[in-house]
C-alpha cells in the first residue's frame, strides 16, 4: 500500500467501530485481485466449458454464461492457480505478473 | 439493607439483581464462588440468564464474544490462569467492541503455583483494551459489577470492563455491606440494546472482519480513543451511581492528601490498609497521605498529575512484577509526573505476590523510606533477600 493510495481512504472516524461490516455484499468492492503475483491464462485452442474451474475456484473469479466460460474476473482472483490444476484438458496455464 | 457477605457472592447477588441475558464461564480458584452461586439463581429460576458452562476460559470468552456480538448483555468471571488462557480472546473482545464485564478475583500466576492474591493476572492484561476497575472492599466488589454494566455499554464507549477483587482478601472474606433494592439496580442499568446485533436479520452485518496493512492502525486509535472517552462516562456513571446509593466514587481517591508532602498511590484492599499506616503516620506528626487507584485503565492521567503537584515524594505500590523493568503502574505515574513543572521525587514498590501479607507496619515502612530518603528505585516490600 503506497502512501499517496492511503491519503484516499477513510479515517477512522469514519469507519464502523470494532472491523464491523454493516453494509451486506460490500467484499464485491474490495478488490482483493491486486494481491496476485502469477495470473490464470486460458488457452482457447485447449478448453471445452467443463466449467470445473468455475466449481474449483475458492472466490467468484471465473466468469461463466450460459454454461460457457467466458474468462477471469481479474478484479477478485489471487492467483491461486486452482482452477489451472484442476482443469482436466490443462487449458489455463499461470504466468507471472509484471513487478 | 445490610447483609454480611463475602466479595465473589456480592458480584454474583448483582447480576442476580441486574438478570444479564448471558453468561458463560469456567470456575477457578478464586473466583468460583461467583459462578457456582450465580448458577444456582439461574437453577433455582430467579434469574433468566443462558448459563453456558465452557470447558475452559478460552471458550468461555469465546462464547461471550459471540453472546455480545448477538446483542446480550454478557458477563463472566475468571482468575490467574483463567485470565492467560483466555489471552487471545480478551483482545479480540476489546477489539471487537462488545461490552462484556468480567470479574476476576485477582490472583498470582504460576509458577511457583499459588492461589493467593496478587494483581499478575489482570495487569499482564493491562494493554489489550479493557477498561480495568478495582475495589478496595466488598462493598465496592458489588457496586463496581453494577457500574461496569453501564459504563462498557455507554455507546461513546463499547469496551469490555474487568472489575477485579483481590483474591480471597476480598473474593472470600465476609464483610458487611449495603445492597440495593432489585427494581433500583435494574432501573439504574436499564435495558441493554446493541445498536448492531448479529440476529437482526432485517439489518444483516459482519463482526470480527479481517483487516489489513490499511485499516488495523485505524481501528486501533479508535480503542485509544474510546479509552480516553470513557473517562467522562465513568465519571458520570459514578455520579448516578452516587445518587442512588449515597456512595460517590471516583476515579482516584485521595486520603488525606491535600497537605500531605509524602504519598502512596496503591490498588485494590491494600489501599484500605494503607489508610490506617497514615492515620498513625499522622498522629506521629508525619505529612502522609495516599491515593487509590480506583480506574486503572484508563489511566486517570490529569487527575494524577493533580493530585502529585507540590508533594515531595510518591511511592507506587505494584501488587505485579514486570519482570525486567519496573512495576507497571511505576511506569504510568512517571509519565504522568513529566507533565508537572517540579515532579515528586517518584520511587516503585514490589508487595504482596502470591498473597504475602501486607501489614500496616510494612506500610509506614514504605512512608519512613520516603521521609528519611532510603529508597532505591525499585523495592521489593517484605522479601527476604
Ligand atoms: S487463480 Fe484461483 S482465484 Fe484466480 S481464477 Fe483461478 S482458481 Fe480462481
């Protein structure tokens, strides 16, 4: 967290006492993705929309439609790698993350 | 009306007489009477209270925190080792601003194992964020377990308080006190609503969240602010308190201070003692006086500073080792007396652990030490060396 990104955060006499969260669903707005240091890259040549990333992935970081899988919400993914080691047809590979 | 009753029942005959909607505990030496008296009310069905019988104090607070958290009125009680092992969850109580109120019944931690009184176990959990209130007697156990309700759910405040009795000088001695007629008591506390309770549904929240590099600190100055808040609700809560009962508390408390050269400032019973080593000192025509510390955390810092102007000297009486620096309380009067233009020449006693004996003679020792300038910096009362 850099200085210049802190200026821009509540104080604490804004937020709620004692770390509570009194607004439901607010985690959609806290983007956790910038914690990853590898990404999930899918390969299109190789994936069948089994959607066993979609099940395996521990947050709501694979976007699927219509049962097809549509790519990663890049917002929330830590880069876990889950859903590359799972995936029956190794169609997502992890690559590094620019420093 | 006034009844002979010993420290640990005249808690457990308040929270008779407030009827919390929890409590979940774990009995150990000194503080069982509490518990095993309390259960028997909630068995015998003159109170409505959920009786949670935890294996273990880690558990008990643990229930407790998720009992506040859900918006009861929670109360425990616990000693010594009770107190370190629910270590991590004290913390998180403070942390998550639930007003619990826990009496302990101060004793030594081990070891050497003792079950005697001294103040080890509560003031090694001096920094977590609890406000800590002491009695000198047992009337002030009962009163102290009545306040601490009003005080921890104050909504400037939020915290939980520790009202600590020393360890069987108060827990187990049958003194006489006044109580309270129930309807006062109960009017006096009044009904407890949380402003964010975890079974109401319609408003759904989270507590116990996570936080990071980037809101820790900031949830950590809002403890030390709600700690510096809370002395004007203390203050206030002891000035209703003193009009239903006629007994008028206060933070600190002076005993023949005002033109006192040489003072003590002590916790707990012996600051009872203390006062009868000064009356005497005072027929001998010595200018003593001392101060009790009623409200430890926090700490009562100007109205310290006030009471320490112009006097000579001031020995710290700690009933605690903060072993390799000084007695804990040493530490917070120092910092009080840099504010003072001409600060009391301050010295540090170590007394009474694992409930030695501190007699009135050792008292004036500690007064004759100060006038005839014997002190070292730290002193250990009464032990052999
Ligand atoms: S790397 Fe982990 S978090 Fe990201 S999409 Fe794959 S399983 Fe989900």
């Amino acid at each position: 967290m850099r200085c210049s990104e802190m200026s821009k955060m509540l104080t604490a006499k804004e937020i709620a006492p004692g770390a509570m969260i009194t607004e439901p669903g607010s985690a959609m707005k806290f983007e956790t993705g910038d914690w990853r240091s590898f990404r999930p890259v899918l390969d299109r040549e190789k994936y069948i929309d089994c959607l066993t990333c979609w099940i395996f992935c521990p947050d709501d970081s694979i976007i699927a439609k219509d049962g097809k899988m549509e790519g990663f919400r890049l917002s929330h993914c830590k880069g876990c790698g889950i859903c590359a080691r799972n995936c029956p047809k190794n169609a997502i590979r992890m690559e590094p993350e620019g420093v | 009306m006034d009844i002979g009753i010993n420290g640990d029942s005249a808690v457990a005959l308040a929270w008779k007489q407030v009827d919390p909607d929890v409590c979940a505990a774990y009995p150990i030496t000194p503080q069982t009477i509490i518990v095993e008296r309390f259960s028997d009310f909630v068995a015998d069905g003159e109170v409505e209270t959920e009786f949670v019988t935890a294996e273990s104090e880690h558990s008990a607070m643990s229930i407790c925190i998720g009992a506040a958290s859900a918006g009861a009125r929670t109360v425990t009680a616990t000693a010594s080792a009770g107190v370190t092992y629910m270590w991590e969850t004290l913390g998180i109580a403070a942390g998550m601003r639930v007003p619990i109120t826990m009496a302990v019944a101060n004793r030594a931690l081990s070891a050497p194992i003792n079950i005697h009184c001294d103040h080890s176990d509560v003031m090694s959990a001096r920094d977590l964020g609890w406000i800590l209130i002491f009695a000198e007697n047992v009337q002030e156990a009962y009163d102290n377990a009545i306040m601490a309700m009003k005080i921890a759910e104050h909504p400037d405040v939020r915290l939980p308080v520790m009202h600590n009795l020393d360890g069987f000088i108060l827990s187990h001695a049958i003194e006489r006190m006044s109580t309270l007629e129930t309807h006062t008591v109960k009017n006096f506390v009044g009904e407890y609503k949380s402003k964010h309770s975890l079974l109401d549904i319609e408003h759904p929240i989270t507590h116990g969240a996570m936080d990071q590099q980037d809101y820790y600190f900031e949830h950590k100055y809002q403890l030390a602010e709600a700690m510096q808040g809370a002395i004007k609700v203390i203050e206030d809560v002891f000035e209703e308190f003193g009009s239903i009962s006629g007994r008028k508390y206060d933070l600190l408390e002076p005993y023949r201070c005002d033109d006192a050269e040489y003072v003590s400032i002590v916790i707990g019973s012996t600051a009872g003692t203390i006062k009868e080593a000064v009356d005497q000192l005072r027929e001998e025509g010595h200018k003593v006086g001392s101060i009790k510390v009623r409200v430890y955390r926090p700490f009562p810092t100007e109205m310290m500073s006030k009471l320490l102007e112009g006097k000579k000297a001031a020995a710290v009486l700690d009933r605690h080792m903060a072993i390799g620096s000084t007695g804990p309380m040493f530490g917070d009067v120092c910092a009080t007396a840099i504010d003072l233009e001409k600060p009391p020449e301050l010295v540090n006693y170590i007394y009474g652990l694992g409930g030695r004996d501190v007699p009135v003679s050792d008292l004036k020792k500690v007064y004759m030490d100060m006038i005839e300038g014997n002190c070292k910096k730290v002193n250990y009362l009464g032990v052999r060396i």
